[in-house]
C-alpha cells in the first residue's frame, strides 16, 4: 500500500522540507534492515543508547532520499539536495501516528496478543491454525515494542484478511499508545508474571495496564 510524502506529512504533522515526489511502503528505524531504498521512509529515532540522525547520510549514500526527523541536517538544501524532511517533535511518536492511521484503514478482525510471557509463541501458534484458510498478517519475529508494534501493523494491506499482533510493555502508560495502533478486536493474555516487574509497584497494577490493550476488544480470551 502506497502513501505519497504529502500524505504521510499531513498525517504526521510534520513540517516538509524538500520537494521532491515520493510513493512510500516501507518504512525504517534500522539502517542495517534497508532493502528498497526508493520506496522507504527512515525514522531517525533517538534512544537511551542511539541516534538515528547520525545514519542519515549513510542512508542517503545508500540511496534513501525521504527522513522523518526531530532536527533537520543544517545543510539540506546542499548535501541533500534531492530529500524530503518531515521535521517532527518526536520521529516515534510520528511512526506510532503513522501506524494508527494506516490500521484505520481496515475493517478485518484483529488479534491483540499481550502478556507477560508466552506472547510470541500464542501469536505463531494463531498463525498457524489460521493461515491455511486465510491470509494472515502477523508481528516478525518478536516485534511488540513501541518500535515494534507500529512497524507491525504497517504490513497490513490490501491481501489481509485477520492481524495477530502482540504488544509488550516494561513501564506504566506504555500500553495506551500500542492499543490505539493495534485497536484489537479480540484480545488475548496469555498470562502475568513477574518479568518487567520492576517499574510496577504490583503484579495487579500491571495487569491493569496490559488489560489497556483490550479496552475496545470484542472479546477477551485469558
């Protein structure tokens, strides 16, 4: 499913600079995972341990010419002369925002799959059971971050026909921001233990926050 910069800019909200045309499926946060640079928008993430800024230019070597950014290179107009820049508050936030809009896209069921241990193993062992009947779209691998799980659901397209996503927390008000991307229509817990305990005064608050998920769900199964 393609977005134009425009479009992706209007949804964002972020301020463009640049010109240039631009049709965007893919998107990135990883500089090692770029396969189709044309078609790929990069989100310059900054973490605890990184910053996505600093790949910029290796990226535009590389052949990506469209960036979702918090700071714009002081030399755009020059060394990036044929880029676009979405300048944004925070480039996560914006790829959440992103992801939300692209699932409110479909009217299918989708399986929200949260937990505090076992979720990727529910999640292949749904895939399994429903992939010979019908075309399922699911998180890679372990993919339930605040990373993870917009770049998940942003592989729902015009051939899915059920999502099964999973989604993980490690702190309070984390979950809010995942349902509002995965916005469940069946939601599965696999059970609540004690990992990620240490942010949570209790095993009950916790509960309470991965229930977060299932707010709007049609069914909850535990």
């Amino acid at each position: 499913m393609l977005y134009s910069i425009e479009n992706i800019a209007a949804l964002t909200g972020a301020h463009r600079y640049g010109t240039q045309s631009a049709e965007i499926d893919r998107l990135l946060t990883d500089s090692r995972s770029l396969a189709f640079a044309e078609t790929t928008l990069f989100f310059a993430l900054r973490t605890k341990v990184g910053d996505g800024h600093r790949y910029i230019a290796d990226l535009y070597r590389r052949g990506v010419r469209n960036f979702v950014v918090g700071t714009v290179p002081a030399d755009w107009q020059t060394a990036y002369a044929d880029a676009n820049f979405l300048k944004v508050v925070s480039p996560l936030k914006a790829l959440q925002r992103l992801a939300e809009r692209h699932r409110e896209e479909f009217d299918l069921p989708v399986v929200g799959v949260t937990g505090s241990n076992g979720k990727t193993v529910v999640k292949e062992w749904l895939y399994q059971l429903l992939s010979p009947s019908m075309h399922v779209t699911r998180s890679p691998r372990s993919y339930n971050s605040q990373v993870g799980v917009p770049l998940s659901v942003w592989l729902l397209d015009e051939h899915s026909q059920v999502g099964v996503f999973e989604a993980g927390i490690s702190q309070p008000g984390e979950m809010q921001a995942l349902r509002a991307i995965v916005q469940p229509t069946i939601g599965v817990m696999t059970n609540i233990g004690p990992a990620h305990q240490e942010n949570f005064a209790t095993l009950e608050e916790k509960c309470h926050e991965k229930l977060e998920l299932m707010r709007d769900a049609e069914l909850l199964v535990c």
